[in-house]
C-alpha cells in the first residue's frame, strides 16, 4: 500500500511538472505568434501606405519586400498580396525598377515555398 500511493504521488508529481512545461512553451509561443502577427500587419502597412515618392520611401518598400520572407505563417497571403501589388505598380509610369526587382524576386521565392 505504501509503494502504490509513493507510486501515484510520483506520477501525479511528474504530471504536474510536464503540465507546467507544456502551460510554458504553449504561452510562448502564443507571445511569439502575436508578436509576429504585429510586426508583419505593421510592415503591410507600411508597404503599402501612400508616402511621397522619394529615393527612401522606396529604399523602405524595397526593404519590407525583402523582409516578408522571413514569415512562413503568412507566405500564402503575403504572395498573394505582392502579385497584386506587381499587377498595379507595373502599370505606373517611372516606377522606380529596383522595387520591381525585388518584387518579382520575392515572387519568386514564396511560389516555390507555397508550392512545396
């Protein structure tokens, strides 16, 4: 009787610290999900945002073009969004050809992300 309740104390011991483990990674990466969703609607923002068309707001779209590379939770929309943003900008005239690059070459890197 003493060996059965040494037992269930062990594993009631052993599923309080596995629970208090999962409780901790879980909230983490929750933190980490919101974090990364406002970082990523701020840069959508940012993007697409009207601003004056001077050599650093250009420099700034360029840069957040590059960066949405770095959020594989949003590659389906994020894809989604620079093809309709390539559709519109190719149509304006004097558009500035580096942001076009960097557009089309982001393109390309989430279709073979999306696709995979």
């Amino acid at each position: 009787m003493y060996e059965t309740s040494i037992i269930v104390g062990v594993i009631l011991g052993l599923g309080t610290f596995m629970w208090t483990i999962y409780s901790y990674f879980d909230t983490r990466k929750r933190d980490q999900d919101l974090k990364e969703f406002e970082i990523y609607h701020k840069l959508i923002k940012e993007l697409v945002q009207p601003g004056d068309k001077d050599t650093l707001f250009i420099d700034r779209q360029t840069a957040i073009i590059y960066e949405l590379r770095n959020f594989k939770r949003y590659y389906p929309f994020s894809l989604r969004t620079l093809n309709g943003l390539r559709d519109k900008w190719e149509k304006v005239d004097g558009q500035y050809p580096r942001l076009l690059e960097e557009l089309s070459l982001t393109i390309n890197f989430l279709k073979e992300k999306v696709q995979k």
